[in-house]
C-alpha cells in the first residue's frame, strides 16, 4: 500500500488516500472514484510533500554511551518561593478558622444554600460538595458562594 497526500484543487483541502499503487491511484482518479471527503469534489490531485525514507535495522546509528543532558525544567516545577508559601499558609490558616465555625453538609451544599437564600432555613455557615453544574446553578440565582481553596478532607474521610 501506498499513502499519498491529496488535495483538493475546489476547496485546498487536504487528506490521505491509500493506493495498492501510483497506477492504482491514477486509475481511480480517471474513473471518477477519488473525491474529496470535506466537499466532495472530483478535482483531486497529489499533494506536494517529502518523502518518508527509514533506514535498516542495521543502519541505524550507534546508540551513544554518552548521557544526554538532563531537559531544561518547566517554569512551574521546583519549589515554591518562600512568598507563594507564605500566602498559602496564610489561606489555609483563614480557611481552617472559618471552617471550625461551619457545618459539613456533605452532599446537600446546593440544596441547603438554596434553602437558605429564599428563607426556607435559618442562615448558618456551611460547607460541603457541589457539582459544577449545581454551583453554576447557584450563582445564576444570586446565591453567594465561594469554593474551598485549601482542599478538606470530609469528616468521615480521614484516615
């Protein structure tokens, strides 16, 4: 089999088509049968494109013994500077006193806060999961909510 490059001269789309030959391919083209699949138009011809040539098992270079040097770092990795680590300190500290004054909720977060935004419950801090679509459901109806930024371990959960 043989892979071309095609293109297509109506719309300049290009695409692969698998031929047993040139000559198959240039008998297909002549009887109609290559089109192309994005508009459909007849008008297909090869596309210019390099070659692929691989080399033998046996003429591939020698492996070097020789280490590579080591890939430059992404920007993001490595440790924290030492003012990133104090504000997420400082998050979670807050983060850990205002929990102690909240009450997990689990599963009914959405339900709960609802119920409290129109006045069905009385209004008390809570936390507890919601889904995306659940928070997005909340904030078109003005109910205030804010994501846990420190991840919590759920009471219950904790090993």
């Amino acid at each position: 089999m043989i892979v071309f490059d095609l293109e297509c001269r109506a719309g300049g789309h290009r695409f692969e088509g698998w031929f047993a030959s040139s000559e198959d391919f240039a008998s297909q083209q002549t009887r109609g049968l290559v089109t192309c699949p994005t508009c459909g138009a007849p008008e297909v011809e090869k596309a210019l494109s390099a070659p692929r040539l691989t080399r033998k098992s046996n003429q591939l270079p020698a492996v070097s013994a020789k280490p590579r040097a080591e890939p430059a770092q992404p920007v993001a990795s490595g440790p924290l500077p030492p003012e990133a680590v104090a504000m997420l300190k400082a998050v979670a500290a807050v983060q850990t006193e205002m929990l102690k004054s909240s009450t997990w909720v689990g599963e009914n977060f959405a339900e709960d806060a609802r119920a409290m935004h129109y006045g069905e419950k009385d209004h008390a801090m809570i936390h507890g999961r919601a889904s995306p679509a659940e928070v997005q459901g909340l904030i078109e109806e003005g109910v205030p909510v804010a994501p846990v930024i420190v991840p919590v371990v759920p009471p219950g959960e904790v090993n």
